[in-house]
C-alpha cells in the first residue's frame, strides 16, 4: 500500500520512495522541511522573495506565501498523515478524477470518529466533538480556503495530476504540516515557467478560456 506520504512526495527535488517504505516500518517520519520539492522554490522570478509577502507589498494576503487561516476545526496532517499513515486520495478522492481536488465530506471523517477514533488530546477530543455537531446538523465544515486562485483563472487539477506533476510542487510537503500553509504565490511566471519546461502550452486560452 502507498501512504499519503509517498503520494506527496515524489519527483523533482522530494525524498526516494525508498526511504518513505522504511519510514513507514519505523516510529520516525523523513522530514525534510515544508518547501522541499517545491517548483522554481515557489517563485516567478528570481526577485520574487518571500520578504514581499512577509510585509503583503504585492497581492491579497490570501495569495502569498506564508498563508495560513484559522480553520474551523484544528485538522493536523502530521497526526493523520505522519502518525497514522492516511491516503492523500482517501479524503481527497477527486484528485485525478476531476478538475478540482475534493475536500472531505463530513462523512469521510465520520468513517473514522463516528466510534472508532475519539482522540488523544484534550484539544483532539473537542475538534472531535465540533465534528460530530456538523455532521449531527447535517452541515459541511467550512473550511477556510488556503489555496486561492483569481476567478479569472481556470486550473484543471485532474490534468496536471495526469501528466506528472506531483502534490509538493504546488503544495509543498502537507504531511509535515500541522496547518496548511501557502508555500507558493502561484503567480502567473511561476505558471508559465513549469509550463516552458515541461513542454506544455502557455497560449492564453489554457488557463484564461471559458471554463
């Protein structure tokens, strides 16, 4: 079986699948750091440095590195992930299948917490409870979205699952991620440039035609 960690990580610039299979036998995960495996470093241009984002010069807070919303509930990817060795497609079932990448359904959750998983931590036990309220009301949590795109821009995530590019090149590495953060402003150059390299259409029509 893959875990969620060897989905994530994989290709440019990522830890082997080797030493993912003996993190798997041991207690210890492979860090590596949050931006590894990253593509271009998460940047457009060799100016572009993080430093513009830390002092939100350019763009809306919620396109630039570093970006990291409360959520509703405090959802960890090291426990799930790290600890507990879960499938990234497990929750986010759509990701090759569709041109968006699924956020669970309280259902999905439920399979777990409904009477298997009550949590350890006095902290885990309430987000467990908040969980079960959602679900008990018939109500979607409602995540904050942390990968936010201009509506302008259409983004096909089935496609590029497809053709190769891998979780932690636009995400980073999320299994080492207590809270899901932006590790990339996603800009346009950053786009283009993948785009250049992997011999892949930059015609405007590919991410500004009709969606």
């Amino acid at each position: 079986m893959v875990t969620a960690a060897a989905l994530f990580l994989g290709g440019r610039g990522s830890i082997s699948t080797d030493a993912i299979a003996q993190s798997a036998n041991s207690t210890e995960y492979p860090a590596s750091g949050k931006t590894t495996g990253v593509f271009n470093d998460g940047k457009a241009a060799l100016w572009d440095l993080s430093i513009w984002d830390h002092f939100n010069y350019f763009g809306p807070v919620e396109r630039q590195r570093g970006y990291a919303p409360e959520q509703p509930i405090n959802f960890s990817h090291v426990i799930h992930v790290q600890q507990n060795k879960m499938e990234c497609q497990y929750c986010h079932w759509s990701v090759a299948k569709a041109g968006y990448a699924a956020v669970p359904e309280v259902q999905t959750c439920m399979g777990c917490h409904a009477a298997l998983v009550a949590g350890k931590s006095e902290q885990g036990k309430k987000d467990i409870e908040k969980l079960k309220e959602y679900y008990k009301n018939g109500q979607p949590i409602p995540w904050v979205k942390v990968h936010v795109m201009p509506d302008y821009l259409k983004f096909n995530h089935k496609r590029h699952v497809k053709a190769g590019v891998s979780c932690q090149e636009c995400h980073g590495q999320i299994p080492e991620m207590a809270k899901v953060e932006r590790v990339s402003t996603m800009k346009m150059g950053w786009c283009i440039d993948c785009h250049r390299q992997r011999g892949a259409s930059i015609d405007c029509l590919v991410c500004h035609g009709h969606k």
